[in-house]
C-alpha cells in the first residue's frame, strides 16, 4: 500500500487499528524512504531487519487483541537514547562503536507499547549545538529549501536528525532531548510539532548526559495530538532517575481541541528584543490574535530577569558537561587512541575523539568550575536561575500560560554561523529560560516567511501543566492551519 508515509500518527494508528493495513506494510513504506533520504543524512544508524522483526511483533499481537497504545507506529530515535544492541554514539566519534547492553527508560516505554524502531537520528555532538553542524556523522540538510534556492538549510539542533526525519516523512515521530531549546528550535525550522516537557517527566536513565540539570527528553511530531500521543507513552516515573517526578501520567491526546475559553495567556515584554525580525514580531501579534479569538485574555508579564538567561546558561551548561563528560577516557568503552603511558592515553583519545564545539565548552565548564572563578561565575549563575525561575512563579499569578516567538529567525544556511559560536548561542535566546526553569514548553508551526520557510510559535506552561499546553497548541494549530510541506528535492 502506497503513500502510508504521509499520514499523521493519530490516522496510522487508527488505519492499524482498523486492520486497513499492517505494521509491516507501513513499516516497510518508511524504511523505503529512510533509504531513499541519503541527501538529509537524518539517519546515523537505520535498523531495517529490527524494525521489520518488531513490526511482524506487532501484527501478531493485534492479531490476538492484545495491541498497546503505539502498536505497529515506525518512529526514529536520537542517537542521544542507548539502545541495546544497537549503536549509540551521541553523535561522537569517542563513542564510535559503543552498542549498549540495555535500554533507555524512555525507549523501553515506546517498546512496551508497541512501538517500531528505524533507527537512530543525527544530532549535534552530545547535543552541543543549534544547528547540526557539530556531529561527528556530518550535517543534517533540512528538507525545507528557501524559494528559489538550493541551499541547504539547518534543520536546527541539536535534534535535527529527529526534525528533518519527521518534516520530510521518514518516521510518524521521533525521540528528542532538550537541554537550552533543541526539540523547540529544530521543531521551529522545520514546520513540525515538539513540546520539551516538565523537568523529570521523562526519565533521562540511559540517555546520554550533556548538563544534568538541563536535560530532557521529549517527542517530535507532525501535530500537536501526535506528540501528546507519544510524550503519555514516553513520560512515567522511573525509580533509576533520582530526579524522575513520582507524579500521575494524564491522557494528554484528551486535552487537545478543549476549549481554552477563559485562559489567561501572558505575553513577557522583555522577549521584544531589538533586532527581531518583523516577520517574527508579526507572527507573535497573530498567534496573540488567534488566541483572543478562541476565548483566551491576553496579559503582559515582565520576566526581568531574561537578559541574564543566556550567560546564565552557558555557564551552567558547559560546567555540568565538563563534569559528565570526564568519563570519555579510553578506558571502558568507545574511542582509545593509545599514549606512551597513561596521561597520554587519556589525552589522546580525548583530543581525538570529541569535536570543537564540545572542547570549547568542556574548557569553559572547567575554568568557571576551578578555584577562583566557582564563585565568581557558577555559583552567580545558579543564583540567576533561581532569580528566573522566580519570574515564572511571579509570572503565574496572573496568567495560565506564556505565548513568545520561538526561535528569532526561520532556518539559516549550513556554514553561515559556524564560525561565530555567540551567534550561534543565541539561536536560543526564547528557549533557554524553560529549561533554567524546568517548566514545559512547545513550539507550534504558524506560518511561513517570505522566503517560504516556517516559523514557530512557544508555549511555556507552568510545572506539571503540559495539558494546558496542547490544549493552546492545538487551537494555534487550527488556527493557522498550517499544511506546506517541503517540496521533495532528496
């Protein structure tokens, strides 16, 4: 059967259901196009024989009655998540190589409900980076192209593997992680849907450590339902993550399409900020539109302390990366380049084996972490974060939800800020305060710029309230009704 790509996860699932066709039909329609996509270099690992033995799994078990919540859906993985058996590499060439003897608390909740694995997705080494362009595996082209342009386009990071595999119809929706915007922004630029969750709503055991405090996991998908479909099976309390949230997983597929009559939505003014472009500016004024015409009453909200959000982050970030990524040594897994003695070992295999984004940033989480300069940066930047996190609460009070831009431009060319990592950095200037925060927040598909390339729309929700947000993302959804696609080219 022809053209099952296409659908949505809600009407795969529901096809599924209907016995309209199998996994392994559907199954093998993806991994058609997954090897058709060579161009996107979405993929680092494709797993074709995996995903057909789980898809034959499947139809087995829908065939006895005994179908779980994802039974028989194609997804692709991050290469963040460790697999077992299968290749796990962070997007690193240190962990080249290393196949895990276990699996993901967040894989094995896709597995346990029936899910299929493609493969792994590209991404930006150890999730270090806005654009993709960090990996060891080499770029990930975005299947959006500006009019009249064949320049390849970032498909953002670092989840841009799991963005380009979703807008260019390789997988229904794929795993991601967020630590400073990277399911929001890469959702952004490549017209698709991804809500970073609650801080421990998704256990981080067996995902790959970038900054513990920062990091978590979340789903990427065509519509606002998908990812509430994915992120119910996906969420759950872990007892291996000491940070996991020992709290009730609610139906958030029930959410979407609820009326947001009456819900107060917060617009910060301190997310104006000079030099937006003024197509973003009127992409927020008609998100704030859409919204007063569903029901909702619009608040401003000063978030004051936003300006110091970004140095706050990579202070934070980086010292905790310095920290996690210590145990790349040679020793147990992964790369080992040997030395003439033990040191060199060590040195060589980490000169060798980590990118230059990630040496920057284990040098500078090194040097705010060392005696003289902990207090005078790390332990001031945790106080900034706290001081942000307060704004939120204050933030609450009066309104139910935030709506902001979610990235300060549409999709850039590869090679274009790369040699300018502050540049870079501030591709996440919207998105970074949630993660510092630890609240929920979605990026929605609103529109398309003049060159024809889409542009987002974030929510920001209060702990625990990611209800509130599909509920929001999915009247912006119908709202703008966004339906372009990338015009095939790979």
């Amino acid at each position: 059967m022809a053209g099952l790509t296409g659908l949505s996860l809600k009407a795969a699932l529901d096809g599924l259901a209907s016995k309209t066709f199998s996994s392994e039909e559907i199954t093998r329609d993806h991994i058609a196009a997954v090897e058709a996509s060579s161009a996107l270099n979405a993929f680092v690992v494709e797993t074709p024989d995996k995903a057909l033995d789980m898809a034959r799994a499947s139809d087995a078990r829908r065939a006895s009655g005994d179908a779980g919540p994802l039974d028989g859906a194609p997804l692709g993985i991050k290469d963040l998540f460790c697999t077992d058996g299968v290749e796990s590499t962070a997007g690193s060439m240190i962990l080249r190589g290393f196949r895990p003897t276990y699996e993901s608390t967040v894989t094995s909740n896709l597995w346990r409900d029936g899910a299929v694995m493609l493969g792994k997705l590209n991404m930006d080494e150890f999730a270090m980076g806005s654009s993709n362009e960090t990996s060891a595996w080499g770029p990930v082209a975005n299947p959006w192209r500006a009019q009249g342009s064949n320049a390849n386009l970032t498909p953002g990071g670092s989840s841009g593997g799991s963005a380009a595999a979703v807008a260019a119809e390789l997988c229904l929706g794929a795993t991601a992680t967020d630590t400073g915007g990277s399911i929001r922004q890469p959702a952004a630029f490549t017209g698709t849907v991804g809500i970073k969750p609650t801080y421990g709503r998704c256990s981080r055991w067996g995902i790959v450590a970038f900054a513990s405090s920062l990091d978590q996991a979340g789903p990427m998908a065509r519509t606002v339902e998908d990812t509430a479909i994915l992120l119910r099976s996906m969420a759950g309390h872990d007892p291996k993550d000491s940070t996991s949230i020992n709290a009730e997983v609610p139906d958030f597929a029930s959410f979407c399409g609820k009326s947001v009559k009456g819900l107060r939505i917060g617009v910060p003014k301190e997310y104006r900020v000079d030099g937006m472009p003024p197509e973003i500016d009127a992409l927020w004024e008609q998100g704030i539109a859409w919204l007063k015409d569903a029901g909702c009453e619009i608040v401003e909200v000063s978030l004051p302390h936003t300006r110091y959000a970004l140095p706050a982050y990579y202070i934070i970030a980086p010292a905790e990366a310095s920290s996690n990524l210590a145990r790349y040594d040679g020793m147990r897994y992964g790369l080992r380049v040997e030395g003439g003695n033990l040191t060199e070992t060590y040195e060589n295999t980490r000169a060798q084996g980590f990118g230059e984004e990630v040496k920057r940033r284990i040098l500078i989480g090194t040097y705010v972490l060392s005696a003289g300069y902990y207090d005078a940066y790390y332990l001031k930047a945790l106080k900034v974060r706290r001081r942000i996190a307060d704004d939120f609460d204050q933030a609450w009070q009066t309104c139910d939800a935030l709506l902001t831009p979610t990235a300060p431009s549409a999709a850039f060319a590869l090679g274009e800020k790369s040699d300018d990592p502050v540049a870079m950095y501030l591709n996440d200037i919207f998105t970074v305060t949630v993660n510092l925060a630890g609240l929920p927040g979605m990026s929605v598909p609103a529109g398309l710029d003049a060159q024809g390339l889409p542009l987002g729309l974030q929510l920001i929700g209060r702990n625990l309230d990611e209800g509130t947000l599909f509920s929001l993302g999915s009247a912006i959804e119908k709202a703008a009704d966004f339906r372009a696609k990338p015009q095939k080219w790979w």
